[in-house]
C-alpha cells in the first residue's frame, strides 16, 4: 500500500507540471528533443525487440515491449512514443515517433527515416530510442520515462552488386569482364543506375546478357544460370523488367538487330533495363547563348578526325557575354526544324538547367525545353557532349599565364618547361624535348599540368590521338595516358579551351644572318644537348646581325633582346668578332633567352 501510495503521489506531484488536455503532437517529422518533465516508475521499462527487417508485408513492426505495472486508480496508460537518434553522427537529428502502447510503429515511416539517415543499403542501422508513455486521468496526463533502448532497423532494398558486366555481344560468351558498366561514385542503393555503350552488328543481330562478378566467374563452371535475362522472354524488348535465368527457367537474352552502337541502361533497384540503338550525327550546333536562336548553324562543335562512332565526344567553347546565357543544341536535321518552328527536337538537361554536367535527351521526351544556363561570369565556356553516353559537361575557363609540360625530359615537371598563353584564350604554346623512357616503348612521354611541379591543378594527358600522331584531344584527368610522340623537339600548341593540341617537330635550329658565314641564305646548325635543355654551338662570329630559326625556315624564327627571345623578333648584334659559345633556351613566349659567350 505504501508503495501504491507513493506512486499515485509521484503521478499527482507529476501532473502539476507536465498535466495538459491534449494528445501527444504529430511526431512524424525531424525534431530536436526538448527537455521534459517525466517520472520513472519502478518496474515500468521499455525493453529492445530483435532487428526488425523492413522488407515485409506487414504495414507495422514493433520497435520495443512494455513491462506490465499497475497504475493508480482513475490512470490508464494512453499512448506511448519513441525517440530516435540515430547512432554514428555527431551531431545527430532526433525524430519524434508515435507508436502503439505494444511498441508498433509505420513500416513505411521508419524505411522513409533511415533511407534519409543512412541510405538505402540493406545493413543494419541503430539508433537510440527513448520511449515516453503518458498516463491519463480526468483528461490530464503525465509523462512516464521507460528508458533508452537500441532499435535496429534494416531497410528494404534489392540485392545490388558493385559491378555489372556485359557477357557476349560482339565480343565472347566468356567470363572476361571487359564490358564492364560505368556507374557514378556514389553507393549503389543511393545510385543504382549503371550504363554501358557496347559495339553492335550493324548488319544483323546482336545477342547478350548481363552479370554481376557471380555470375560472371559462374561461367567459368560452366554455370550460365546466374546470368540476368528479360522478364516474359521478349528478346527484343527495348525496356522491361531483369530477373536472374534461375528464376526465369530460360536464358532470356537480349537481342538488337542491326545497330552500330549500343546503350545499355540498368536500374538495379528497380531492376528494370532500357536498351537504346545509339545514332550519332556527323554534326552538331549550338543555339541560343552568345549566338541567336535561329537556324544558322553557325556555332558548330568540333570533333576529332576519328569515326563518331569511335570518337562520339564533340565540344564547343564560347566567349561569356557577362550576364545570364541560355542555349541548346541539336543536330543538323534539329537545327534546320527551328527554320520551321519546330522546337521539340533540340536537346535539353534532364535535370536541372543551372546543372553543369548530366544528361541530356531530346526536348520531345522531355517536359519542356530543358535549356542549359550559366551565369556568365567566366571569361569563356567549353561545352563537351558524349552522344553515346548522352551526357554533357559545361566548364567555366578562366585561364591561367602558363602550363607546364611535365614528362621523362624533366623528372615529371620538376624543372620548369613552360607554355605561355597570350591572350586568355586558352592557347598555350611552348617548346620542349620529348624524351623516351625503358617503359615507353621507344615513345616520348609527356603530359601537361597546369601548376609547375604540381598535379593538382591540372592533369592533362591524351583522349584521343589522330591519325598524324602529332595532334589528338586531352583529358584533364589523372588516369589519363601519356602523350606519346617520336623522341624528339618540338613546338607544342595546347588548346585547353577545345582540349586538343598539336605538335610540330622541330628538326634542328640554326644561327643565320650576316654575322655567321652563310648570312641570310644559309644556317650554322646547333646541336641539342639533353642534359642543359639547350641548342648549343660553338661559333665564329663577325660583329653583325643574326637570329635564330627552326627547320631552316622562318616560319619559325626568335629574336629580339637575348633576355627575351619570341617570335619574329628583331636582329641581335655581335658587337666583336671573334668564337663564341652560345646557348638558346626556345622555352616559351617571355621566357625565351640565349647567353653569348666569347671564348
């Protein structure tokens, strides 16, 4: 009795403070926990259930149990709510739930909340959970504190491997894995798209299916049936649903008939596929932007001299106008339609216009014009589509005075080996030796960054190379490959604008002009020297005039003051005749020098 007593006390001394008319609030949204008044009561606790797995029919689970306790008379408990922290922050939100007195909350609610804490990944995920009960009497309650307990959770959510593969096609029915989807750097339950463009048959059928590492490596056993295939067995479906063979009793292969290239699209939380037969134009254009909204085609994008289809990335650079700019782009038979009103076959952003990278479709499969849109505060522009992976990349250029080259001639940029834009308009020129290494092949080596003696301002290496083997596009990327030329001198031009260069081979430099014996028909040959980076010649000289010139032509030509050497410059003088030693540094625009020593 004495204890009943003191706990009926212990409710009314409770009420006085915390007494209110109403239910408990709406707790279905984030909150931070307020202090309140509670009570304890001995012998009334929460207690932790098992894991409870979210993947259910059940539209409830339970998160707790209640120990049973006698109320005072006129008090029955009313409901009950728990608190969620979740476990692994460090300044974790608290979410306010209600649930039933037996501890059963929203299957649907909890998915929502640790989706939004944790991701989507099938793992279990703890939080803390403080359950508060209220008792009611005479439309008064109190609150009674049962305790923190863990709550563990584990979302519903398919199966997603890390890597998908493409097995057959135009390659093998094998379980090599060199067709392999490209995926994002996200996790897989937050990102469960995987893309790949593979080669086609254009003139028949092309047959394949799709794996994960499993069922790859199965292969090798013998076993197929870990392969995925298409629901309901429609070979050629250009969209449905995936499904693994063992549960499909068949190899429910895809098939494309008579495509150059294509895409293949899986959504692995949905497990549903999309497979495209890819079609690259020859040419595409920007409208809008710095140019008119018109037909005009006069903003084209460039392109390597490879096939499209090889080489399926085109870019565009254009001048900043300062303010806001909108523009789209099509192809030829796109462009042409604007002449005749026609809007809805330009390209548009799939996501966001403001977005500068992404992907892109056409407007008439999306629900707008989707037009792309910067702010104009960069000097310049370069926009780069890949029309096999339909994706785009939009990347303000505000250039820097100078890039470096960095290869085997130089330690890998630890001695400086400059290129100089003039104009800010990206272009960067510069002369250099292209020396080879045991590894590569006979080929010089070389890449070009855009901090001396550092990477991490710029990493450029070849995308593509042409066919002349001197000229190609760049990637700013530090997986890209070397730049790989004969061994030898040469003018380099890099373009980081478009992402291109080009190489002229320089086969010697020569001194002419009236102050050597063939004056200004004739060069005196200088000899390249590796270990000081210099043309160097031992020379007689009268007390006249010369210059320096590449490939005994004036295409190429430095002269001006012997501290600053550039093209076209004007003569140097020798001031007295007699042999000389001289060294020229051909490095760059300003930067350029010959020292002149008499001997």
């Amino acid at each position: 009795m004495k204890k009943h007593i003191l706990f009926g006390g212990m409710l009314l001394m409770a009420a006085a403070f915390t007494a209110c008319t109403e239910d408990f609030k709406d707790w279905a949204s984030p909150q931070s926990n307020s202090p309140e008044n509670a009570i304890t009561i001995p012998g009334f606790a929460a207690s932790a259930v098992a894991t409870q797995n979210l993947a259910t029919d059940a539209d409830e689970v339970s998160l707790f149990t209640l120990s049973s306790v006698s109320l005072p008379d006129g008090y029955t408990l009313g409901n009950a709510r728990i608190e969620l922290t979740p476990q692994g922050f460090d300044d974790p939100n608290t979410t306010i739930l209600k649930t039933s007195l037996t501890g059963m909350a929203s299957v649907e609610t909890l998915q929502e909340l640790v989706v939004e804490t944790y991701g989507k990944r099938p793992t279990e995920r703890t939080f803390d959970g403080h359950v508060k009960v209220n008792a009611v009497k005479d439309g008064q309650a109190v609150y009674i504190d049962a305790g923190v307990i863990p709550v563990k959770l584990i979302p519903e959510a398919p199966y997603i491997a890390q890597n998908y593969y493409v097995v057959g096609g135009t390659k093998d029915w094998n379980d090599s894995k060199d067709q392999k989807f490209s995926h994002s750097d996200a996790d897989v339950y937050d990102d469960p798209v995987f893309t790949i463009v593979i080669d086609g048959n254009p003139d028949g059928d092309t047959w394949f299916a799709i794996g994960d590492d499993e069922g790859v490596e199965a292969i090798g056993a013998g076993v197929w049936n870990k392969l995925l295939g298409i629901v309901g067995g429609d070979n050629k479906a250009a969209e449905g649903s995936l499904d693994y063979r063992y549960n499909l009793g068949g190899d429910n292969s895809f098939c494309v008939s008579n495509a150059k290239k294509i895409k293949i699209t899986i959504d692995m939380m949905e497990y549903t596929f999309k497979v495209e037969v890819v079609n690259i134009a020859d040419s595409y254009y920007l409208i809008g932007g710095p140019g008119n909204w018109d037909s005009s085609k006069n903003q084209k994008f460039s392109h390597s001299d490879k096939d499209v289809f090889e080489d399926p990335v085109f870019t565009y650079v254009f001048e900043s106008t300062g303010g806001d700019m909108w523009f789209a782009f099509g192809d030829e038979e796109a462009i042409d339609a604007v002449g005749d009103n026609v809007w809805n076959k330009l390209f548009g952003t799939t996501g966001a216009s403001e977005d500068l990278s992404g992907s892109f479709d056409r407007r008439y499969n999306l629900d707008g014009d989707h037009s792309f849109h910067v702010d104009g505060q960069a000097k310049m522009y370069r926009m780069s589509i890949n029309m096999a992976e339909m994706t785009y990349e939009i990347t303000p250029l505000n250039f820097a005075e100078y890039i470096w080259e960095a290869g085997v001639n130089n330690d890998w940029g630890a001695i400086e080996q400059p290129l100089y834009c003039a104009n800010q308009d990206g272009i960067y020129t510069g002369f250099f030796y292209a020396q080879d290494a045991d590894w590569s092949d006979g080929k010089g080596a070389f890449k070009f960054t855009g901090a001396f003696n550092n990477w991490d301002n710029g990493n450029y290496g070849t995308g593509t190379i042409n066919d002349d083997g001197l000229s190609g596009t760049l990637i700013n990327d530090g997986g890209s490959g070397n730049v790989l030329v004969t061994p030898g001198f040469y003018r380099a031009e890099v373009n980081l604008a478009d992402m291109t260069y080009s190489l002229t081979p320089i086969s010697g430099i020569g001194i002419i002009g009236p102050a050597q014996a063939g004056g200004w028909g004739e060069d005196t040959d200088m000899t390249y020297n590796p270990q000081t980076r210099a043309w160097e010649a031992t020379i007689e000289l009268a007390a006249d005039e010369f210059k320096f010139r590449a490939n005994d032509d004036w295409a190429i030509n430095w002269g001006g003051a012997a501290d600053n050497l550039e093209q076209d410059g004007g003569n140097l003088k020798i001031d007295e005749a007699g042999t000389y030693f001289i060294q020229f540094f051909p490095l760059c625009k300003t930067k350029s020098y010959c020292t002149i020593t008499k001997q």
